[in-house]
C-alpha cells in the first residue's frame, strides 16, 4: 500500500506516469475513443469518467509550464454536441495546477496524431461526447 495515491490511479498506470518525463503526453479517452488503435500503451480504467481521471493525474505531477499543456478534441462542423465536460476539465485543471495554461482545441485529425505520439492512451468509460483531453507533463 502507498499513501496520498488517488485509488483509482492502479499499478499499472502508476509505472506509466512514473516513466513518462517532462513533455511526454497522456491521453484520457472517453468511450467512443479507439483507444487501442491509436497507442501501443492503454491503460483501462473501465467504470471510472474522465474527470476523476484528470483530478487523479494531476494530484501526481504538474502540467508542462513551458508549452501549452492541456488539449481537446474540436467538435467537428457539422456535429451538434454540447461540451459541458470541457468546462468541467478546465475547473478541475484550474484548481490542480497553476501552470495549466487554459484548454486548447485541436482538429479531430491532429487529436489523433498527438495521441498516436502519446506516451499512453486511458481508456475510461466516460459518456460524454467529446470527452478526450490531452495533457502534457510537467517538470516536478
């Protein structure tokens, strides 16, 4: 047992936070995401949402203060969905980290890119749509 690790935050994924370094980027995937087509590393964190995550992850190391540091998907034109979930990461990334830089939208494609160049990829089970958010390690 350790102290001061958020539960849901598993041996596995633990391992894979501990070896990333600072400007190695995670991704936690909602639901809808091709999780294991983009990234050779998921870690599942089935039943749990990406705003547990997201406050997890960031109890255990900052975000980057020398880049942009936390990315969504853009919706794409056309697709009329509400991105409540946006405002919530950026409460949560807020109150976590003062090096958080606000949240940056990305193309769907270049989401992906990145992703694919991610350190790792978080399969949660969120619902929302939309709900992928890429952070960037800071240095601790």
């Amino acid at each position: 047992m350790l102290k001061n690790i958020p539960p849901l935050i598993g041996p596995e994924l633990l391992k894979t936070i501990a070896e990333m370094g600072h400007g190695d980027e995670i991704v936690i995937a909602d639901g809808n995401f091709p999780s294991a087509s983009m990234n050779r590393r998921v870690i599942h964190l089935d039943g749990h949402g990406g705003c547990s995550v997201l406050e997890a992850l960031l109890k255990l190391f900052p975000l980057d203060h020398m880049q942009d540091n936390a990315f969504v998907m853009a919706v794409n034109a056309g697709d009329n969905v509400e991105t409540p979930i946006w405002d919530q990461y950026d409460r949560i990334c807020r109150q976590e980290d003062p090096n958080y830089r606000g949240l940056k939208s990305l193309e769907r494609q270049e989401f992906y890119d990145r992703a694919q160049k991610a350190y790792a990829v978080i399969a949660t089970s969120e619902k929302a749509l939309y709900a992928n958010i890429l952070i960037r390690k800071g240095v601790i």
